[in-house]
C-alpha cells in the first residue's frame, strides 16, 4: 500500500512541474477544481512549489484536514434543518384556525395563497370561503337564471375542450393503441379528456370578475336613459368590466342586439320574475289593488319585442273625489295606472286595466301591457325615485 501511495504522489510530482511551468488549460482546471482529487492535486502542488513536502505526513495531514471539513459541513447542515424545522408552518395549524385566517382574505389574497402549494390551493378554492364573497360582491344582481347559465357554460366549454383534445390527440392514440407498452398513456389520455372544466363559485367569481361570462340580469333605464325607457327596466346579457367597475349590456329587441357600455352597478338588479321576458306574466295582486300602490307593469312596442318593467303607481278614477275616506276605487272592476314622468295629457301618462279578468292587451300604437306586479319593499320603491328624470317627459 505505501509502494502504491509512493507511485502517485510520483506521478502527481511530476503532474505538479507542469503546473508550475505551464498555465492550466480550461479542462485542466475544472478536473482540478472538482472533488477530492482536485482538492488534492491543489494541496501537493502548493507544497511542491515551496519544497516543504513530506509525504506520509502532508498527505495524512491533507485527509485530516478533508474530513474536518466534511464533518463541518454535516453539522452546518444539521444545524439548518433543526431551525427549518423549528419555523412555523401555515399548514402546521389545525383545520379551524386556519379556515380562520383565510377567511379574513380577499378574494385577491385567496388566488394568491391558492399559488403557494397544492394542499392551500384546494383550501383556498373552497365553495364556504367564496360563499361570502359572491353574496357580497354580486349576490345584488345574480339570480337563479344567472346560475342556471353558469351550469351551461361549464357543460359548452368541457364539451369544446373534450373535443379539441379528442381531436388533438386521436392520430396518436390510434397509432399507440397497437402497441401494449404503451396503454397507460391511451388509458390516461382518455380519462384527461373526461375531465371537466372548474364550477365551484369560485372559478363562478373569477369568470365574472375578468369578464369571460356573460350573464343575465335586468337594466334600469336602458340605452343610456334613453327618453323611450326612462323608468323601465329590461332584460339584458352583461359583462364585467374590472378596470372600469362597470358593465356592457346587449339587448334583444327583435332578433338584433343592441349594446350599450359603462353601466353602473346601481342600474342593475336580479330578475323579479323567474321567466322569459316574451312571457305574460299572471298577475296575483289585482284584487288588491288601491290607489297609492306602487306597481310595475309588462309592456312591449309589439309581439316581436320583449316585455320591459315599468313603474307606475294605482291612482283614483275620474268618478272619485280622491278622499281616503270615503274614496271606493278598490271596490271597482277598473283600475288606473299613472305614469306620472310623462306629462299631463301625454297618451302615455295613464292607461286602465280590468282587474277580473286583466289579460295581455293594447294595440301597435300604444303598445302592449301586459302582467301586474305589486311593489311591497321599500327598497324596490326607493330604487325607482332615484331613477326619476329630472324633468317630466312628453
């Protein structure tokens, strides 16, 4: 063994002189600056130079010195993951408290935190977190249909990813379907094309919020305040837009859609009927009816354009003195709708209903009225005097 030791400090001896003499090429270098026998070379070189050199000793001086190092080295290590260890974790915390603290979270902090493992993630795409925050933000203008709209919107976009995949991947699968070793992948690819689209109220929020869902609710005062729709409310397919906090809308009057931008949250609410807007509505409060009521009524321009909501109030017949106490207008068949933003002797400043038997009735002139709804919420009531013009229209 010390014949053998006595050979390569030789060899490493005579290596050292062209070291000394000749400056190192680049892969010299990197052999010498790597591991164990580089660190070496280095070490023998270094006492070459100075003629100092004793063999047995400097090279057991040498390994001395290596596992030194090496033992440093372990101990640093142990000591970095003792105080990785001692660190706390936001996973270490048990299910309530941390459902605690993320529910103190925005809606931004949430996809933030969501970014941070895979354990958060599912946490932070919880329906019990995002609950509150869609009631917040949006509960004031989604209703049922918005929901329902939602549910086929996943169904369309998992059908149409279904079959870009399908499509993507069918010259593929059918070349590696005759080969045995490779049916895990068909078996996987299959079960990845299965796979649906996201629609926890989650992915519901983030789709509204970067306006890639189109949902509907209703308009107040559409195209702007437009004079023909001032105190009406219609049914539209909105879009949000976040840079703005306001929204497009299209309506469909009669096949064509009309647009209208910069829409503010204030002119918008939920459906107040579950139904399709070319649907007559069945009036249940007409025998309650009494002048001073506040009311919203169908109408349309004709059979091809949507019912739109307009609000009215129930007022006194001609016949009636309008003395509360001894007026007897509830008690008749007919029943006085005013629409007191138009000006008096204007054709559209008050129209008559039979409540026995009200149906869907008027004319191309004057429209079509259609179903009564009565307002019973301070809330809608206070809603539509916001809404009044400033000046009455003709």
């Amino acid at each position: 063994m010390f014949y053998i030791l006595i050979s390569f400090v030789s060899f490493v001896m005579i290596l050292s002189k062209s070291f000394i003499n000749k400056p190192l090429s680049s892969n010299v270098k990197k052999l010498v600056s790597n591991g164990f026998c580089g660190k070496l070379l280095s070490f023998l070189a270094s006492r070459l130079k100075t003629r100092t050199i004793f063999l047995p000793f400097s090279f057991f001086h040498f390994s001395l010195g290596m596992q030194l190092q090496n033992k440093s080295c372990l101990v640093s290590k142990v000591e970095y993951r003792e105080e990785e260890e001692e660190k706390a974790s936001l996973l270490d915390l048990h299910d309530l408290p941390l459902d605690c603290i993320l529910e103190k979270l925005s809606p931004s902090e949430l996809c933030n935190v969501a970014q941070v493992c895979k354990s958060l993630r599912e946490k932070c795409r919880s329906d019990y977190l995002w609950e509150k925050h869609m009631k917040m933000k949006w509960g004031k203008i989604l209703g049922d249909s918005a929901y329902r709209q939602w549910k086929c919107y996943v169904a369309s976009k998992s059908i149409e990813k279904n079959s870009n995949q399908h499509k993507n991947q069918k010259t593929v699968l059918a070349f590696l379907h005759a080969f045995l070793p490779f049916f895990w992948i068909k078996s996987k690819s299959e079960k990845y094309i299965k796979s649906r689209p996201d629609d926890s109220i989650a992915a519901l929020y983030l789709s509204l919020e970067n306006g890639k869902f189109w949902f509907p609710a209703q308009v107040y005062n559409r195209e702007n305040g437009h004079a023909g729709f001032l105190l009406s409310c219609y049914d539209a397919e909105l879009c949000y837009d976040s840079r703005t906090d306001t929204f497009q809308a299209r309506y469909s009057p009669h096949g064509r859609w009309t647009t209208e931008e910069n829409i503010k949250w204030e002119r918008l609410r939920v459906p107040p009927i579950d139904s399709s807007s070319h649907v007559l509505h069945i009036s249940d409060c007409l025998d309650d009816l009494k002048p001073g009521d506040h009311v919203e009524i169908q109408w349309r321009r004709n059979n091809e354009f949507p019912y739109g909501w307009w609000y009215s109030v129930i007022g006194h017949l001609e016949t009636c003195q309008g003395d509360g106490n001894h007026c007897q207008c509830h008690d008749k068949d007919t029943v006085i709708l005013e629409f007191t933003q138009y000006t008096a002797g204007s054709r559209w400043r008050q129209t008559m209903i039979n409540r026995k038997n009200h149906r869907e009735q008027g004319n191309e002139i004057e429209g079509f009225y259609g179903g009564i709804r009565k307002l019973h919420s301070k809330e809608e009531i206070t809603k539509w005097k916001k809404l009044w013009p400033t000046k009455n229209v003709e």
